[in-house]
C-alpha cells in the first residue's frame, strides 16, 4: 500500500482489529453477536473457516471502527485462520467457565497468537481473557484463578454471559480501547490498516502451460 | 408365504430355472453382505480417540427439527453413528468439523445411517482431495487452485483479492469444506452434489468460478478487504442461486472449458509450493 493512500485515510475513522480465538464451543460467535447485532440464539453452528463484524464506537470522543475477527476454534483450522491474526490490535482469549479444559487451553492459544500474529511488542501486546458462560451453574473455573493466570503477563480479566447479556459491552469496549492504543502506539507508523500480507508472492511469469 | 418360483424382484421364475447355480451365486453375495454388515458393526463398536472430537452435534444443523434432541426420531444419534464409524475406519483423517454437516446431509436424504457411511467414504475417502486431514494440504491447495483459475478466467478479480490482501482461505474455505452446506440453498447444493458425486471435484471449481465470475464487477467495485468479503457473502444468495436448474446449467457455460489436465497441473504446482513454504 502507498503513503499516499494511508495519509488520506488518517481523516477516516481508525479500524481496531479485534481477533477472537479460544476452543470450540466456549462462545466466541456468540459473544460477538451478542455485541454487535444485540441478539442471543442457541441456533449457532459451529464456525467453519473464519468472519468477521464491524462496529462503529466513540472511544475517549474518537470514532473508530472496530473490527472483530471470529474464528473457528477447530485444531484442525488453525492453520486456516492464523494468517489472519497478523495487524491484530487486541487479543480476545476466550474459555468457558464450566470448562476447566477450555481454561487451560489459553495458554496455548495466547502463544499460538504470539507466533502466528508476529505483533511488535510480544511482552505487551493487550490480551483480554474472557469467561463465558457465567449463567450456568456448574462453574469449573473461579475468577481468582482465572485473575492469577492474566497476572503473569498482563492481560486484563472480564467474565459474563452472552445469553444473559452481562458485561458483554464493556468487555469490548475495554478491548477496543486496549486496541486503540496499540494501533496508535503500533500501526501507524506501518502506513494502512491492514496487515495481513500474503505469504506467497505470487509471481507474474508465465510457467503455466495450461 | 412366499413362493419359491418367484424371484425377489417378482419376476416368475421358468420351470428350468437352476436352482442350485442359483444358490450358489447367491452364497457368494451372501458372504460379502455378511463381510459389510460385520464391518459396520465393528465400525460402530469399539472405543478410538475420535470420540472425544465428535462433540457439539446439536450444534450441527440446530434450526433443523430432525437434529433436535427433543425431536421423536432424532438423527443426532445417527449423525454420531456414522461419524464414529468413519472416525475408525479412516482414522488418518479422524474427525473435522464439517464432516458432520456433510454426513447430516447424507442422513436427511439416505435416512439410512449405513448408506450415509458409504457415501462419506466415496466422497472423503476417493471424490474429493485431502480436505479434512489434520494439515489440510487438499484444501489449501485447492484454495490457491481457485486462485489461478480465478487469474486465468477473471483476472480483474484475482487482481483486486491481491490489491485488497484478500486471502482465499477467508473468503472461500467454507465453500470447500462444508461442499457448498450453509452456503448455498439446500435444493442447489443437493444438485452440485448430484453432479459432484458423478464428475468429481473439478464441480466444485465449476461452482465457485461461477459464482465469482457471474459478480465480478461488484468484487472489481470493491476497496476494502470487508467489502470484498461482503461481496462474496451476498453472491451466494438471491434468485442466481436460487433457481437451482438454470444455475446447474450456468456451471458448465459461465466460465468455459476446464479440463482435467488443467486442474491435475494446477494442483500439482500449487501443491509443491505450498509443501516448500510449510517446510
């Protein structure tokens, strides 16, 4: 992308790259949803391959776009999905607090981020971890324990319910501000908004005989 | 009762029907039905490690009232059934997500869970390239596939993916893994399939270079990497893909001959690089 370009989008609003990522069925689709659209169903398939939403925010009276990235929490399609991570601006690591499995999985996920997103600043780019679900009763994971992991590097803790709406708003505002400041602080100076680049070049010759 | 001169289709037999030829024939089939009927049972015996991915069915085709729980006759368990077994006999591919949407559709039209099994393994285990191992390599492969035909067939639009870093993968993985389920309406996708199981895999190119080449002004139109992949997301709805008939014909005339030397090369090509990136 040429400087040109980038100078004239700095009028436009910033886009805050917000990527989801955590195992399956914790409820990242639905927190989304839930944040973006205002609805809940228990209709969600399974996410195959990746999506994302947008949503315009004032933060501190700027407007930005923020730009939230859902993917699928399959193994199998993480190869698919991490190219994406790459010009992220804030982490959303999320588990299901009615599954201690879905909890451990985060570290994982969190270092997968870190190699695949390449971000500037590994030891302080923002995390936020989220645990979902806190409207179902047989609770796996406590919030003293969930706060003790974010500790050890920094990431900011929120819990709530995307069925029951609670704290699903200001997990994401937090986020998009977390966000913000990374983009100021990171982005700018790389000129564009997007970095997801391609990993092949694709060469012009022509070597096909078909 | 039934009588021994009529044969199971109710054909009368003549009187100088040879019986016992016949019953020789027929203790030859007999054994390989018994053969496939044990290997089924065997299939849905035993304990593998698949079972512990196979979760989540509801949330397979959960607005489809014979995948509810609650629901009298409801192939949620049949949907297990046959994924299991598939998870045991091929166990290199195991369980993905998505197999369970295409052993769902084979169960709404088969009702048989044996059938759907069978018709699992023609499609994952010979139509299609290695979609659903744990490296993905058919899919990517096929994804960058997509890529070359789309420079060959609609360059405008190769180039505006390139300009906007739109990679396939984001726009049309759900295409290839889900064969077309959730994308497209039921009726149409129940077509490509006809033709998928009859043609091979080279339909599901015919398909996706439809659907792109039909929009490829409103792709060509669009500036950002989201409107790209709101472009993408609106082709495949509205009257188009609606009208399954006229669109099956479209397939074949949209975008012009496509060989299968073509494909076998392109995949080739694009499976070499990708193996030489990934090492």
């Amino acid at each position: 992308m040429d400087t040109s370009v980038s100078l004239i989008q700095e009028k436009e609003p910033a886009i805050i790259k917000i990527i989801i990522i955590g195992n399956s069925g914790v409820g990242k689709s639905s927190f989304m949803n839930r944040y973006v659209n205002h609805r809940f169903t228990n209709l969600y398939r399974a996410t195959i391959g990746m999506d994302f939403l947008s949503k315009s925010e004032t933060l501190d009276g700027e407007s930005v776009t923020v730009q939230i990235w859902d993917t699928a929490g399959t193994e199998r399609f993480q190869s698919l999905g991490s190219p994406l991570y790459r010009g992220t601006h804030c982490c959303m690591l999320v588990f299901d607090v009615t599954s201690k499995i879905s909890f451990s999985a985060l570290e994982q996920w969190r270092k997968e981020f870190l190699i695949q997103g390449e971000p500037k600043n590994p030891d302080t780019f923002p995390f936020v971890v989220l645990g979902n679900k806190t409207d179902l009763p047989d609770r796996e994971v406590s919030s003293r324990r969930a706060r003790q992991w974010c500790e050890r590097f920094g990431a900011e803790y929120f819990e709530g319910s995307a069925k029951d709406d609670i704290d699903v708003e200001k997990t994401f505002l937090r986020a998009a501000h977390m966000g913000l400041q990374q983009y100021k602080k990171h982005t700018l100076e790389n000129t564009g908004h997007f970095q997801i680049t391609c990993k092949q070049p694709r060469e012009t010759g022509n070597n096909c005989q078909c | 009762a039934e009588r021994e001169d009529v044969d199971p289709y109710g054909f009368e037999r003549s009187e100088d029907f040879d019986y016992s030829s016949y019953e020789e024939l027929m203790s030859v089939y007999l054994a390989v039905l018994t053969r496939r009927s044990i290997k089924w049972s065997k299939l849905l015996k035993g304990k593998h490690r698949v079972q512990k991915n196979v979760k989540y069915l509801n949330r397979t085709f959960p607005d489809n009232i014979h995948f509810r729980k609650s629901s009298e006759r409801s192939l949620l368990a049949s949907l297990y059934n046959v994924l299991r077994a598939y998870g045991h006999h091929n166990p290199d591919v195991g369980y993905c997500q998505g197999m369970n949407f295409i052993a769902g559709y084979l169960l709404l039209i088969t009702k048989d869970e044996e059938k759907s099994f069978w018709l699992m393994d023609a499609l994952i285990g010979r139509i299609l390239p290695d979609y659903y191992t744990p490296v993905m390599l058919g899919l990517k492969t096929d994804q960058e596939v997509l890529g070359e035909l789309v420079r060959l067939k609609a360059p405008g639009v190769w180039r505006t993916m390139l300009d906007n870093n739109v990679l396939w993968s984001l726009v049309v993985s759900r295409w290839f893994i889900c064969l077309f389920i959730d994308v497209l309406p039921v009726e149409t996708v129940l077509r490509i399939w006809d033709c998928l199981f009859y043609e091979g895999s080279k339909i599901l190119f015919r398909v996706a270079l439809t659907l792109i080449h039909r929009h490829q002004t409103e792709i060509q139109t669009a500036s950002s990497l989201p409107d790209v992949c709101d472009v993408f997301k609106r082709m495949t709805r509205g009257p188009f893909v609606d009208e399954s008939h006229a669109f099956m014909q479209r397939i074949f005339t949209e975008t012009g001959s496509l060989s299968r030397t073509t494909l076998t090369k392109l995949r080739t090509k694009c499976r070499a690089k990708l193996t030489e990136e990934e090492s």
